[in-house]
C-alpha cells in the first residue's frame, strides 16, 4: 500500500482517540513488532484497514488517501444499525471477589452499531454485572459494565475487568516496576500489589467502556 505510516496513525488516532503505538497494536490485535516494521517501513498493511471498517466502521478510502468519510454509514459493514452485545452471567466483582465465573450467555443487548465501533471491537464486547462497593461512587454495588475483551493493554488509571485465578474484579490498574498495582476507588479498599512472580495468577479480561445502573 502506499499510505504513509505517520499520515495512517494520525487519521486512526484522530478517529479513536488512541495516544501511542502501543495502544495502535492493541486497537488492532498486532504485536508490536509489527507496527515497528510498518513505521520503519513507511506503509499500512491492507488488513489493518479492513480490520479498522469491519470492527470500528472506519472509511478505508478516508484511512488510506483521506478521502470520503471519516466513517461508513450504518449498513456500510452490513451490520445494520444495531448491534447485539451478549450479557453473560460471570460475575464481576468490586469487593472481596466472586467465584461465579461461568460465562453462559443469558440475554443480549442492542447498541448503536456506529457507537459500539467507535468505542472498541464490537465482536469482542460482552455485559456482565457487577457485585460489590470497592469502586464507589464510580461503579456501585448492582452496576452493570461494557466490556471490550480486544482492549488488554494497561493503560494506567484505566478501569478493566481482571481475573486472578477464579476470581473476577473491577479495578483501576497501573504498572509500577515489577509489579502490578490494582486501586480501588472506594479508599476502605486497600491497593493489590502483584510482584513477577505472581503475575502468572492473572489475566486482563478487558477494559470497561461504559456502565449502566437501574434506580431503586
């Protein structure tokens, strides 16, 4: 392809709002080596910009040249206008912990397809409820989250789902040296420091993108 490296991050970054390279690999499912070899190449690879139409509904011909649309219209991807998110019954929590991790579906969810591509990978998002005060006031006790599974690389201060052996959290996460940090936002909670050789036990699930509540 001919598109410019810096001209192709510039156009995605003012599209979705992403900061750096490494947060670009993680946009599009690539190591970073990749994107190395793209930038030092000075070219985007074609995938890279079907990826971005069918998972963020961004105009290739606008990525590539700049021309056209910033974005394809609802349809474009034969989406259709809304988009189906599963919730699915593993229990996040935001407290001590929760065991109940089984990922059966139980219901779905209809978003605006444009919406959910202009958020993450829309295939990769999932619902699950939330259980516990540890992130008051942000996220209470009853809360139920957007998750987008594609978005696994620790930006930190960013809330994710993480599981650590069978249990599942809500929480704030930042990278210290050799170690990884989980904060809540309720201060009775105390940090969760992880060493090297602990961070076997976990996993990033995914970033939370969004969050509903029902009033009682």
């Amino acid at each position: 392809m001919d598109t410019h490296f810096q001209v192709f991050f510039a156009r995605v970054s003012n599209a979705l709002g992403i900061k750096n390279l490494s947060e670009l690999a993680t946009l599009l499912g690539v190591n970073r080596s990749s994107i190395t070899q793209a930038r030092k190449n000075n070219s985007v690879p074609a995938n890279w910009l079907l990826a971005l139409m069918r998972n963020h509904g961004l105009n290739p011909d606008w990525l590539e040249g700049g021309n056209g649309p910033k974005w394809l219209k609802p349809g474009d991807t034969d989406d259709g206008e809304f988009f189906s998110v599963p919730k699915v019954q593993a229990r996040l929590c935001a407290g001590a912990g929760s065991f109940e991790v089984e990922s059966r579906i139980e219901d779905h969810y209809s978003f605006k397809t444009a919406w959910l591509q202009s958020k993450g990978a829309k295939d990769r998002m999932v619902l699950m409820d939330v259980f516990g005060n540890s992130m008051a006031p942000e996220i209470k006790d009853g809360d139920t989250v957007l998750i987008d599974q594609s978005q696994t690389a620790i930006i930190a201060g960013t809330v994710y789902a993480v599981g650590v052996e069978d249990t599942i959290m809500v929480k704030r996460i930042e990278k210290h040296p050799r170690k990884l940090v989980m904060l809540s936002d309720n201060k009775e909670y105390a940090p969760i420091f992880l060493s090297d050789a602990e961070m076997d036990r976990v996993r990033i699930i995914g970033k939370v993108l969004w969050i509903c509540r029902e009033l009682r």
